[in-house]
C-alpha cells in the first residue's frame, strides 16, 4: 500500500472527521490516504519528524518525505483537490505566522465548536483501504 501521503487526524473530533470526509469526496483520484493521530500508524510514523505543535495537533500531511502542519498541511491538501479548491493554494503567500494563528484558534476551540467523539470514526468497508492503522 502506498503510504507516501497521508493525512493525519485528530480521530475523536467532529471538525476534523468532517475535513477527512469533505477530502474524500473531492480527492477524486484517491491521491490521499488517512490515519488518525491516535493510532499507532501515527505513532511509529511521526515520532521520527520535528512536529511544531506537539499538544493540539489535529491536521498534519505527510508528502513525499516532509511533514506539514496547520495552515501549511490545508492548504497543500485543498491543492490536489478537484473542483475550485486548489485556489485556496493563493493563500500559501500570507505569512505563515499569520495564516496559522487563524488555524490555533479554530484548532484550540475544535471541540467546544464541533463537539467530541468517544471514540475514533469508523470509515465504512468501502473506504477502509484509504485508512491507516
């Protein structure tokens, strides 16, 4: 399986379950495979990289070797999307100190906003493939 990029999610969150679910539907090409950050995929995975934000993660790409965080790791992902989405790409111009105090703060407030999940979302068997354990 092809694991050279993989978006990592924050499983119990109500945002970012619905971030993964929005990509699914526009990542026509199956470019992107999932795992959420609780699993040990993520684990054995990430712990070799410098991740900035160590507490609050919730959205991380890895592409080709690198890691990206926060406003970066979205706005990489809305590029390979179909439809107008790669437009939001534009934005990879704004600094990223202020592109990403817009993203902690959506991020710091996830779960008072959307809500929480006991566990993490299940995908059904016909997109089991696309997630990572």
């Amino acid at each position: 399986m092809n694991t050279d990029v993989v978006i990592f999610f924050d499983g119990v969150c109500n945002l970012c379950n619905g971030a993964v679910q929005f990509v699914i539907k526009r990542d026509k090409q199956n470019y992107f495979k999932f795992a959420a950050l609780q699993s040990d995929f993520a684990y054995k995975t990430l712990k070799k990289f410098t991740l900035q934000v160590k507490q609050g993660n919730s959205f991380v790409l890895l592409e080709n070797g690198k890691v990206y965080e926060q406003s970066t790791a979205a706005l990489k992902v809305a590029r390979k999307l179909g439809g107008l989405w790669p437009i939001l790409y534009i934005f990879i111009v704004i600094p990223p100190f202020l592109r990403n105090a817009i993203y902690r703060f959506i991020a710091r407030n996830r779960y008072k906003w959307f809500g929480k999940q006991e566990s993490c979302w299940v995908p059904t068997p016909a997109l089991r493939s696309r997630f990572l354990d």
